[in-house]
C-alpha cells in the first residue's frame, strides 16, 4: 500500500508541473514568437517480484510479475513545428520570419543568443538592437559579405556627436547632347547662335550650368555646324569668370544626304572632353557626346532646332548627383537594410543574418525571448534567411503559437489526472487506517 500512497504522490508532482507549464503558455498566448510548450510523462520506475521464465519441456513460459512505483515528467518541449500568426504593426523596425530560421543577437556579455521576436529598434549610436533589451542585432556590413562573418548592423550613420552624417555628392562624368540642328534654323547664322543650357553636378556635388552656342560656322556649308563653350554659371547662377577653356569650339561634321551624325572635332565617336578651370575646377571634367545629334530640314514646315542635353549615357550612368541627407530605411525580405536619401540615391546599411539548428527543440530558453545553443541542439548554422526559402516581413511581428482550445482542453485533463491521483491517496490512506483498527 506504501507503493501506492507514493505513486499517487509522484501523479500529483508531475500533474502539477504540467499544469504549470500550461499556466505559462495561457499567460503568453499575447507574447511573440515561439511560447507554446508540451509536457509528456513517462514511468518511474517498476519493483519486480517475479522474472518471467521461457517454456521448458514441461511447463509453459510465464511473464514478470511488476509493480509501478509512479510516473515523471519525460520532457518539456517547445512546440517549434508551428509558426504563431502574423500580425501587423507597420512599424518598419518590426520583423517576422517565414520559415525555420531565427535572429542572432549578442547578449550584455558579448554571447549570442537567438530568438523569433523581430521587435527591433535603434539606439544612440545608430545600432540595430532588440527594442525589449538593448542586444545588438547581427548581420553583415558589407554588401556581398560572408553570413559567416557577423558584426553589429549600423542603421543610422552618424558622426561623434550623433548628428547623421550626409551623402556626400559625386560629379557628372558624361553628358549627351540630342536633338536636331536645322538647316533652315535662321537663327544659327544669327551672331549669337543657337544657346543649350546643359546642368551637371561638380566634384563638390554642387549643380553647375556650361552654356553652349550653336553657329553654321560661319560658312556656307549647310552640313558643318559649330557648338561653342561660352560660359559656366555656379549653383546661384552667378558666371563663373575664367571657368572655361579657351577656344572650345567643337566643328560639328554630318552626312549631307541622310543628316546622320558624322564627327566632332574629326572624333567620329562624337565625344569632347572638357575639364573646368579656375575658380570652376570643382566642376570637374565632363566628356560631352555630340553623337546623338542630326542634321536635316523637318519635313512638318518647322524652322527652328530642336537640342536637347542629358546628364549621363543612355543607360542613365554617370549623371552625378547632389549631397543628400538620410531620409528612411526599409528592410527588404531578405533582410538586407537600405538606406534612401534626399538625392534619389540608395546605399546599403548591412543585411541580417539568421542561424538554423539541427534540433531546434534542443535550444534551452534563457527568458526574454532568447535561447541558447546547447550540445543536443548542435551549432548555429549561420547563413542569410532566403538561403533554406523563407524571408522576413517588415512591419509585422509573430505573435506565439499558443493555441487556446488546446490549452483549455490539456486543463481539463490534467485537472482530472491531479484528482484522480489524489484519490488514490485518499483511498491508500483508507486502507491503512482500515488496516490500523484491526488490532480493536
């Protein structure tokens, strides 16, 4: 009867304890990421009081004869085979992953941990870090960098007094000039010709102005045209005095029959370059392609020339751009972070890396939303999350996996198992007593 009374006791402790495991999953059934934990039992421990023999030639065989001395709690493990659903918050510093991976932090002493919860934020230095803790978000900061090689992730680029620090501007190195020169253009054999106005940003991401004037040369060829460098205004439209070369003149050649483009300065490319002087040196040196012009009469009875200029080549490279200031960030599905600025351009801040394990459900909790690697679980496999399939969401978070109806229903059975195990003790104490008030 004493076998009993225990096992009834060793029932109650691990009911207990599965109780409360699920008291932790209803208390986070509003936290993020994985929560959700199962309890399993297993049996003590048996007490034999007879081995089982095998058949002889006389008699049959016979089973052991045991007795059970309780149960236990075989394991607690985290369910991680179901993602929690995904709730949007359209915070951008929000981040939910699809798929098996999880973020890599480094924790107060320098030691990773990882975790589902995608609630980020960035401190005083322009880190990414977990919003609820300060650790430091890992990832790349090079573009095309090894996932292996992980570092703290800089969102914001700032200085040593914590101002954001500008992008600085780049010049224009190529420039085009399109557009038909008219033969029938009056004001071509004019004494001020033709003016085109081309704007391009300088060495010091400054906008600058060089006026270009269109003559017939002075001849009357109508076939060979003249493209002048007269001048070159600064950003406030002021000349810039001594600014341009002497004698930049360009003599323009094109093919008297169909009106197609045919030199610049004997360059049948039609490329002239021109590097500023002076007081416009920060303006730089540009090449100017005059290829992308013709020369012909328009059909639709139009006298004038038609000229246009453009920064950079046809495939938009090289135009140059301004100074700009840091506007936003997004963080892209596959967790790269991408910096937007007020002059249109873009430039990469680094790219979070995420870590798999060969079992998951070895990682230990360490509260917070983190875990640890242990030995069962096996080493962090780091690589980027689009690597297996998955990808992050920014702007929403994944809320627990906690399952409420399961929750309800483990409740019910574990109370009846706690009561069930109860009596047991209740009766096993009955039968002592019964057994006491024999000696009356």
């Amino acid at each position: 009867m004493v076998r009993s009374l225990w096992s009834g006791v060793a029932g109650l402790k691990t009911h207990q304890q599965k109780m409360d495991v699920i008291g932790n999953n209803v208390a986070n059934v509003n936290t993020t990421s994985y929560k959700s934990q199962q309890t399993t039992f297993g049996d003590l421990l048996y007490q034999t009081s007879r081995r089982a023999n095998g058949a002889s030639a006389v008699r049959g065989g016979t089973n052991a004869r045991q007795v059970g001395l309780g149960v236990r709690t075989g394991a607690i493990m985290t369910n991680v085979g179901k993602q929690g659903s995904i709730q949007t918050t359209d915070n951008a510093l929000d981040v939910s992953i699809t798929g098996d991976s999880f973020f890599m932090v480094e924790n107060a002493s320098g030691q990773m941990n990882y975790t589902r919860d995608g609630s980020f934020s960035v401190d005083a230095n322009g880190y990414l870090v977990t919003r609820s803790n300060g650790y430091y978000v890992r990832g790349i900061n090079q573009e095309g960098g090894d996932a292996a090689n992980t570092g703290r992730i800089q969102v914001l680029p700032l200085d040593d007094d914590g101002n954001l620090i500008n992008l600085a501007g780049e010049a224009t190195t190529y420039a085009r000039v399109t557009g038909n020169i008219s033969r029938t253009d009056s004001l071509l054999a004019s004494e001020n010709g033709r003016t085109v106005n081309l704007e391009f940003y300088g060495t010091d991401g400054k906008i600058y102005t060089a006026r270009f004037q269109f003559t017939n040369a002075g001849d009357d060829n109508d076939t060979t045209y003249q493209a002048n460098l007269t001048a070159i205004y600064d950003e406030n439209h002021n000349r810039i005095e001594g600014g341009v070369p002497e004698n930049m003149n360009v003599a323009l050649n094109y093919d008297p029959a169909t009106g197609k483009f045919v030199s610049a300065n004997g360059a049948a490319n039609g490329q002239v370059e021109v590097t500023f002087q002076g007081d416009a040196a920060a303006a730089g040196t540009v090449t100017i392609d005059f290829s992308g012009t013709t020369n012909y009469a328009p059909l639709n009875g139009a006298t004038s020339s038609s000229l246009e200029t453009h920064r950079g080549d046809i495939e938009g490279n090289f135009e140059g751009y301004p100074e700009g200031m840091m506007k936003s960030f997004a963080i892209g599905q596959d967790g790269t972070i991408t910096r937007y600025y007020s002059n249109g351009q873009t430039r990469f801040a680094g790219k979070i890396v995420v870590a798999e394990f060969a079992n998951v459900t070895g990682l230990a909790k360490e509260g917070e939303n983190l875990y640890s690697a242990t030995g069962n679980s096996g080493d962090a496999q780091l690589m980027f999350v689009t690597d297996d399939g998955g990808y992050m969401t920014s702007g929403t978070l994944e809320m627990s996996n906690v399952d409420l109806s399961t929750e309800f229903t483990d409740m019910i059975t574990t109370q009846r198992g706690f009561q069930a195990n109860s009596r047991v003790i209740t009766v096993t104490d009955t039968l002592l007593d019964e057994l006491r008030q024999l000696k009356r």
